[in-house]
C-alpha cells in the first residue's frame, strides 16, 4: 500500500534559483493553481486508498492562497503534513502563526550561510533575510519536525560545512539533506557546471556527517549512487525511500505519477551490474553518466 502523497499545489515562486528542477513546468503552468475542489477530490480519494502522509510542494507552496484551507482538510482527514518552502511567507509573523500549527514537518531551502552566497544561487534579494526570519518563526513551534534542504553545486561547495554549522545552529533543526542538482529544469540546462563530481562527496561526506551528529541531527544525501558515499552509505536517502504518488498540473487536468524506488532519471550503467550494493541504490542520474561518464563509480564488492 502506498501512504505517501505528494501535491504540486501551485506554480508559482517568488525566487529564481539556478538550479531549479521546476523551472520548465513553472514557466508552463504559470499562475494555475491547484483549485480547492481539486484538492479536495485528490484528498479523499488518496485517504480512502490509504494515503496518510501529505507533502505539498510546488513552486512555492506558501503562495496558494488556500493552504490554511488545504492544511486543515488533511488534517480532518487523518494526513500527517509535509511542507516543503523557500520560507519566503514564512518569513510574515501572522501568515506564520496561521499556517504552522496545521504543519507537521516543515522542509525549508537554506543553499548559503550569508546573504551573498544563498542570494546569487536563489537570485533573489533578500532571500536570506526571510529564510532567517522563517527558521526563527518555526523554531517556535515545539511539536513541528523542522527540516533543511541544501541544493549543492559547486558554487556553495567550498562552503559546505560552513552552511551546514549555520543551518545545525538553529535550534529545532533535527534532518538535513544535501542534494545533488537534479538534471531537471534549469539543472539540466547547466548540469555539466553545476553538479559536483563523485569523488568530492566521497572525500567530503564522512566529517559532513560527523558534524550533523555531534549536534544531534541526521544527514541524508539526495542523487548520489551508495559508492559515491564511500563508507557513509548509510546516509544515502535513497536507503529510506518511501513508496509516493505525486498529482500535479498535467495539460488541461491533473496527472498521477508513482514512484515505487528512488529510480526518476537515473539508471544503473553495466559497471554497477557487478556492485553488490545494486538492489539497494537508485542509480545515477542519465545526465551525469553523459556529462562524466563513469568517473568515480566503484562497484562494491560482497
């Protein structure tokens, strides 16, 4: 049974990052929101099939004029609530009053440890400033599951641990997950530039890791096969994937996507055939084998 929903409730986005995987469909969909009466009819049919787990997503989510509404719908109806956010809304005292009492786990975007450096790959001014001032605001809230989410290209790599010591002084903060770019939208115009080759994770990983757990906090990694990990593969995200169908804009309706493994856009190359590990790992993303080839894979031996 599949009991994780996934919702692109709007697209719309108040940022404009370099990287972003939505971009294409944000440009296509621009302004359709999903209407109330969509939402409502997705709800109850994914609750009556099972679904307790809602994550609203989007573009921003924070910018559908209904999501208090939508909140508290999941929320009668059994959901846990999942919202993933830039903080930009966040950031306002009362919208964040209102709306984070309905959420039961919040993921906000946190790409720098300064303005100068989360702004450039957000392309937003200001958009530190209201990331801040969203943490501060969710930090509040006692019962809320507070989460981050760091996009790593090479732009912000030299200032990974520097990000990270920011995002674990927060108080409340108890997941972090680094991502590899996703080779989808503005990630795939620009992936050869972006994505951070192999090896780097494999030298860098471990005291990554170490930090998160000296204050408290788990380390997830997104994109990556398990050997590029080296002897952290236990902080692969792909190790607890769990089974989601995600509704989104889809032409003139909605379209269901299932998603039973962490497999989107990725593929295991003949080198990874002889990798003991192959049954347990997603693979690598098409892009990266065409941009890089093969280049730092090590099959894992028995």
């Amino acid at each position: 049974m599949i009991r994780r929903l996934e919702m692109h409730l709007t697209y719309g986005c108040v940022q404009g990052c370099v990287f972003c995987s939505e971009s294409s469909r944000l440009a296509r969909f621009r302004g359709a929101h999903l209407r109330a009466a969509e939402v409502a009819r997705v709800l109850a049919v994914k609750r009556r099939q099972g679904c307790d787990h809602l994550t609203l997503t989007g573009g921003e989510p924070t910018l559908h004029p209904g999501l208090p509404a939508v909140l508290a719908a999941a929320r009668r109806l059994g959901f846990k609530t999942y919202v993933t956010s830039n903080g930009a809304r966040l950031a306002e005292a009362g919208y964040a009053r209102l709306v984070l009492p309905l959420i039961d786990e919040l993921c906000l975007s946190v790409h720098g440890d300064d303005a100068e450096l989360h702004d450039s790959l957000t392309r937003c001014s200001g958009s530190f400033g209201r990331l801040r001032r969203a943490l501060a605001a969710a930090r509040c809230r006692r019962k809320l599951f507070l989460l981050t989410n760091t996009v790593v290209t090479r732009r912000n790599w030299a200032r990974l641990e520097a990000v990270l010591r920011f995002i674990l002084a927060r108080p409340g903060v108890r997941h972090c997950l680094l991502s590899q770019v996703a080779p989808e939208g503005r990630g795939a115009q620009d992936y050869g530039r972006q994505a951070v080759p192999f090896s780097w994770w494999r030298r860098k990983l471990p005291a990554l890791a170490r930090l998160a757990e000296r204050r408290g906090a788990v380390l997830r990694v997104f994109g990556l096969p398990l050997c590029a990990l080296g002897k952290r593969q236990d902080c692969s995200n792909d190790l607890y994937f769990s089974p989601r169908v995600t509704v989104e804009r889809g032409g003139a309706g909605l379209r269901e996507t299932v998603s039973l493994r962490p497999t989107r856009r990725r593929v295991q190359p003949p080198l990874c055939l002889r990798c003991a590990l192959r049954q347990d790992c997603g693979g690598v993303f098409r892009r990266h084998l065409a941009e890089f080839g093969t280049a730092g894979l090590r099959p894992m031996r028995p």
